[in-house]
C-alpha cells in the first residue's frame, strides 16, 4: 500500500499538503505528468533566464491556494463538506490538463481553434472514465454548473486561485518583484454571500494591489515586445511548417508533431487526435525548430533560427498602429537585403491589449460590515480600481536585423 498523502516542496508557497488520495493519483496520471514537460510561460526564458518552470509547477501551486481558500471559508462558517472540498481541489489541480506545446502560441495553430479549456475538459471526462466517476462534481465546479457558485469563482473569475499563483510563480522565477502578489493576506480576506466570492471590504488595498500587480506582469513580462515577438514567431513557424507539409514538402518532426501538421479536419476530436495530444510536449516542438533550421525553405530556415539561436528580429513599440508607408518600406528593404520577393513574410505587426480589470463580467465584490456587498470601483477606499478599467493597446512592429 503506498503512502498517498505525501508532502511537495515547492519554492514558491513552502509545503504543499496533498490531503486526499485521489489526488495523488490523478497527480501520478500520464495525463499529469506530461505538464513537467510543458513550459509555464512558453519561450520567456528567451528574456527572462530564470522562467524555465513548468505547468506542472503552477497546477500544485494553484491546488495548494485553493486548499488554503477553502480553509479559510470554513473559518468563517462557510459550510463545505469533504466531497465539496476534494472536488474544488480536483478542478483547480486539472484546470490546464489541456494545455498543449507553447500553448497559447500553438491552440489555434495545431488545431483549429481547439481551446485549451474545451480539451482539458475532453481529458476530464476521460479520467474521469478511470477513475470510475470520482471527477464529477469537479468538472461540474470547472464548467460553473455546480449550484454554489464560488467553487467556480475560485478557479475562474478575476480574482481566483489560478492567477494568484501563476502571478506569484511568474514573479519569482522572472525576478520581475512588481508581480509580487500577497497570497496568503489575499485569500484570508475571502469570504462567501449568497453563495458568490466576495471579500471583506477591509482588504480592498489587497486586491487593488492585486489587479495593478497583475497589469505590470503583463505590459513587463507577457506582453514585453520580444516576449509577444517570440510567440508571434511560433505561430508563424507552425502556419509555415503546415503550409509546406500541405504542398507536399517532407518536414522532419516527431510521428505525433507530423501528425497535427499533415491534419486540417479537426471538426470533432478522434481517439487518436487526443492519444497523439497527450503525447505532445515542448521537446516537439525544438527539436522540430532545431532541425528546420537548415531547411532549404529560406522563411522557414530563417524563422527557426531567430528562435534556435536567440537572434531575434528587431522591433518597434508604439502606442498607435504603425504607418503603412513605414511598413511598406520596412517590407522593400527587407526584399532589397535578401533579395527576395516575399519580405512581406517577415515584417509584422503585431498588437497586445489589457484590460486589467474588467467592471462587466464578474465584478469583484466587497463585504461591507452592515452584511451589504458593492462592486470594487464603487467603495468610497478605492484608489485605483475606477482608473484600470480601461482596454490600453500597445503595437509592436517586427523586422530584420539585417535591414
């Protein structure tokens, strides 16, 4: 009999308790596991040394928050019981099973707009097979059709336990410190009315915190322009390998890459579809880039080295769109240089919007001591909540070094 109530440690958060068994097993699944070789954060060790950590990482960090959440609740008398709490764990562990290679680079790209959620919770339902029913509830709390509405709110909202980890998480393993969110002060001002989240009127401080923290992660670090550069570029990578393994071109990848590749009808998942996704990871896709670097395909070649070799192109930050003629002439150089007639391939521009905290959908709430709730923007404390509601676009317009 194995011992099933083990104890991780995890840099970020110290000790992390796994207090039920099935999750360690759904931990100890090949489902699980393969998230130890997906990247956090795609390629922003390109820019950030320090960010080589991993989804797997990020779902135990984002379990240990909800375990601590709903300790928290039933201090405050929130009633939830042991199948309630195992549940929430379970949705929070598994909320990215679906994430595929370089994510959000490659959802749209591999499989025709397959969102990671729409296939974590097609890889749900299959464990859930295994494990004879035991996910139920907890796909329930992921999808928001369980009847208490704060389970969802912990694992989907714009304050829930997933960003409050990967904030946290990014933060220390980019060295970027304004991303530095107070977990712990965070989650022990939540509270429950009327079956939402909402949080004690006296952590507003917290929470704007929170929402600016989460604002200069973006604009600092997911949307740096070589960090947007970077994914641009494996987009672009992906939509090149495809176009050429459609005209017939012989790429060398891996069987399970070659197979999304060659794919174009992704109308409704096959067996095999997923059984080949479950197998995808990052070392897919570098060592697929590592050997089209010498591909006679010069954008393909070209593309892949900038990444491989860490020898980007340059780029441009603006905050309006670029002029046309400045492109266009951007577009003939690059023709000129290389002496070639698609330099269109090679300049782009590519745009980045925030909005950091969104008054419409889902609102926080705050829990004033008369028992009433307001939204954030509308307590009389609040001091930038009213100011970060605005969508704020950034443009990025990318080009060789070599003009």
């Amino acid at each position: 009999m194995t011992n099933k109530f083990k104890i991780i440690n995890d840099p970020v958060h110290g000790f992390i308790k796994i207090p039920h068994e099935i999750l360690f097993d759904v931990i100890e699944h090949p489902y699980f596991q393969r998230l130890r070789r997906i990247s956090q954060t795609g390629l922003l060790n390109l820019i950030f040394p320090g960010a080589t950590h991993t989804r797997f990482h990020h779902a135990l960090g984002a379990m240990h928050l909800m375990f601590t959440a709903l300790e928290t609740l039933k201090l405050k008398e929130v009633k939830i019981s042991k199948e309630e709490e195992k549940s929430a764990m379970l949705a929070i562990l598994l909320h990215d099973i679906g994430h595929g290679p370089f994510s959000h680079a490659l959802e749209n790209m591999l499989m025709d707009d397959w969102h990671h959620e729409k296939l974590s919770l097609l890889l749900m339902n299959k464990m859930n097979e295994e494990f004879g029913g035991e996910l139920t509830m907890a796909m329930e709390m992921f999808q928001g059709k369980y009847h208490r509405k704060f389970f969802n709110q912990l694992i989907s909202s714009q304050l829930d336990v997933d960003r409050l980890d990967y904030l946290k998480r990014d933060s220390f393993y980019t060295g970027v410190s304004e991303g530095n969110v107070n977990t712990q002060r965070i989650i022990s001002m939540m509270n429950v009315c009327h079956d939402e989240l909402v949080i004690d009127a006296k952590g507003i401080y917290s929470i704007e915190n929170f929402l600016t923290a989460r604002m200069f992660m973006y604009w600092q670090v997911y949307y740096h322009k070589t960090s947007a550069l970077a994914e641009h570029l494996l987009v672009k990578i992906l939509a090149r390998a495809k176009t050429l393994v459609s005209e017939g071109k012989d790429l060398p990848a891996s069987e399970n890459l070659k197979y999304f590749l060659s794919k174009n009808e992704f109308e409704s998942p096959t067996s095999e579809d997923i059984q080949r996704f479950t197998e995808l990871d990052d070392t897919d896709v570098i060592q697929a880039m590592k050997s089209w670097t010498r591909n006679e395909d010069f954008i393909l070649s070209y593309l892949c080295k900038c990444v491989i070799e860490r020898n980007f192109l340059k780029t441009k930050i603006s905050s309006k769109p670029f002029d046309p003629e400045f492109i266009k002439e951007k577009i003939e150089k690059t023709n000129a240089v290389f002496n070639i007639e698609f330099g269109a391939e090679l300049v782009d521009e590519i745009s980045r919007s925030l909005l950091p905290y969104n008054m419409e959908k889902q609102p926080i709430y705050l829990l004033l001591k008369n028992g009433n709730t307001i939204t954030l923007e509308n307590s009389e404390n609040q001091i930038l909540s009213s100011y970060i509601n605005q969508l704020n676009t950034k443009y990025i317009l990318s080009f060789p070094r070599e003009i």
